[in-house]
C-alpha cells in the first residue's frame, strides 16, 4: 500500500491552512480561489498572469478532508478540488509519470482556457494560460505554512528533529 507522505509523518489530523477565497454556487464567473490576476504594462501593451495568492486575510484552519476536498475552482459546473489539481498534474501530466489519457475537465482547464479569461491588446487577444500550476503554487505554499505552524508547536520541534535523525540514521 502507497501511503502519503502525511501519513507516513502522521500529521495528517492536525489543522491546515486555507488561503482560498471561497467557493460560491451563486457565482456566474469563472472561479479559481488559490489565484489572482496580475495586471502589468510591457512595451506591447498590457500584459497578465495568474498568480498565486500567497498569505490573505482569509486564512483559517480546517481540516484535512476539508482543505483536500473543497471547491477551488469552478467554470460552467466543471469543479476541481486540491486533490484533484494535484493528482492529474503528479498522475497525467508529467509530475510523476504520463498517463496516455488525461481526464477531460483537466484537459480543457489546463490547455483550453475554460477560465474564459482573456488579454485584450487593441484588438489582439491572447488567451490566459497557467492557472493550475499558479494554483499548485499556492497550495504548495499553504502546505508549507501548515507544517511550519503545526509542528512547530508539536513537542517544541522535537517531532522534526526525530524524523531528521531517522532520515539520516541517527538514533
């Protein structure tokens, strides 16, 4: 049996982080909550990326479950979760193998711009792309700030300090 690195560190049962926006039914626009849009000027015009969100003023603790499973994401009722951003991108595209086929949504999310969302110079549109990988990014970062923030406080650092000793064999 494959067991996730959180397991195998225990700490899958202690809060996490959630920098997300929220996920909304009532909403009619594109949502992605892990990413905003930055908006810049380049010497052809206006330019924008997807970027991630980093720390907001919306952070709160939740669970695991939770944090895997909610919403981050929805365009015309096609909705992903973390866990489904980080599978297809680790099983389907390239994180750690290459399926033959990747799943539909994804496909269309990552590679057809199902976001909608466009950059407009004098009449030249350009779709945006990179949604998903800034969205990895913040949850890598959300990731990050749990771990420090959890266990740090587990056992003042001694839980870091044992699982070092075990990966370098020290006793």
């Amino acid at each position: 049996m494959i067991k996730s690195i959180l397991m195998t560190l225990k700490v899958k049962n202690m809060s996490f982080i959630d920098t997300s926006t929220g996920y909304y039914t009532t909403n009619l626009l594109p949502t992605f909550s892990l990413t905003q849009i930055r908006m810049f000027r380049t010497n052809e015009g206006t330019d924008a990326e997807y970027i991630p969100l980093y720390d907001t003023e919306n952070i709160r603790k939740v669970s695991f479950e939770t944090w895997w499973n909610n919403i981050i994401c929805d365009k015309l009722k096609n909705t992903f979760s973390r866990k489904n951003i980080i599978l297809s991108l680790a099983n389907q595209d390239g994180g750690a193998h290459i399926d033959e086929g990747i799943e539909r949504d994804y496909y269309k999310l990552t590679r057809e711009n199902t976001m909608g969302w466009v950059i407009n110079n004098n009449g030249k549109e350009t779709q945006m792309e990179g949604v998903h990988l800034s969205a990895v990014r913040q949850i890598a970062h959300e990731m990050i700030r749990t771990l420090t923030t959890e266990i740090k406080e587990l056992n003042n650092n001694q839980y870091i300090i044992k699982y070092n000793n075990q990966l370098n064999g020290i006793s």
